[in-house]
C-alpha cells in the first residue's frame, strides 16, 4: 500500500528557473527520505504558492516526513501550511497510467 502525501504553502518566491536552482540541494536531502517513493514540486506564481505532492511506502514514514516539512517551513516563519494524507488506490491510479 503506497500513501500521498499532499502539502502546499504560501511562497513568495522565487519560481521557475530561481527556484531550481535555489532548491538543488533540498532536493537531493528529501530524496534519501525514508519510504519515498517519488515526490512532485509545485508551484504557483498567480497565486503565489509552492509545495509538493509525495508517494510514499508506508505511512509512518509519510507522518515522520510531514511533521518534519511542517517544523522546517515554520521555522523559516512560513504559516497557512495546508497538508493532508491520502491512502492511494494502487488498482485505479494505474488504469490512469500512475507509476509507483
């Protein structure tokens, strides 16, 4: 069983480009995680939001991770974190072409 884990935040920037570069080395922590699976960036200049939509193996994993992310956005005084756990349906996520 694989779990979503969903997050996104306020973020005033910077995007695109910027935030590739800006962000390289975070990536490459977040991607020895344990349990990850896979994780997708997000961001919105409009409306000026960023985050992430993560795959992981097991849910304590996806937990750990989340109060992790939580702690570490709110230590760089980030507020307004919506964040939400899903159970994935393996079966139907593949009928719509979802690699796990």
């Amino acid at each position: 069983m694989k779990y979503l884990l969903q997050i996104d935040f306020p973020f005033s920037g910077p995007f695109g480009d910027e935030f590739f570069t800006a962000m390289q080395d975070l990536a490459k922590d977040i991607a020895t995680e344990p349990g990850l699976v896979s994780k997708i960036w997000t961001e919105n200049q409009d409306t000026q939001e960023a985050g992430g939509i993560y795959v992981f193996d097991n849910l304590d994993d996806a937990n750990r991770y989340l109060q992790k992310h939580t702690d570490r956005l709110q230590s760089f005084g980030i507020t307004g974190i919506n964040a939400k756990v899903f159970t994935i349906n393996e079966e139907l996520s593949a009928i719509c072409h979802a690699k796990f």
